[in-house]
C-alpha cells in the first residue's frame, strides 16, 4: 500500500507526498534500530550484574572451604 502511493506520487510528480513517505519510513527504520539498541544495552547490564553475583558466590566459597551452598 505504501509503496503503491509512492509510485504514485513519483509518477504524478508529488514531491510532497514522496518526502512525507521517506520520512515516516526512515523514522520508523530508526525507531526500532534505538529500541535494538536500548536492548543490547540493557542485557549488557543484566549480564555484569550476574557476573558480579557469580564472582561474589564463588568468593564467598572459597574463603569457606566449601563445595556447594546449602538452602537450607
């Protein structure tokens, strides 16, 4: 549909309508390429925290001789 109106425009010389339609596309391309990013940011994070955890854990176990940490 979008690309119908496109060649549309193009065809009728509607330079307008044509910069409209790029913008919206490009804004759109750009929007989701910030939300990949944001998401590769935030599961960066996550994962230095659980880095963080895991050495703290295993720290803890070697300054106690243990093997394993018991739940109970």
């Amino acid at each position: 549909m979008i690309l119908r109106r496109l060649a549309e425009a193009v065809r009728t010389r509607n330079w307008f309508t044509v910069g409209i339609l790029l913008i919206v596309v490009l804004g759109i391309f750009i929007g989701l390429q910030v939300d990949d990013w944001n998401e590769a940011r935030k599961s960066a994070a996550r994962e230095g925290h659980y880095l963080e955890r895991i050495q703290a854990d295993l720290l803890l176990l070697r300054m106690t001789g243990r093997r394993s940490i018991s739940t109970g």
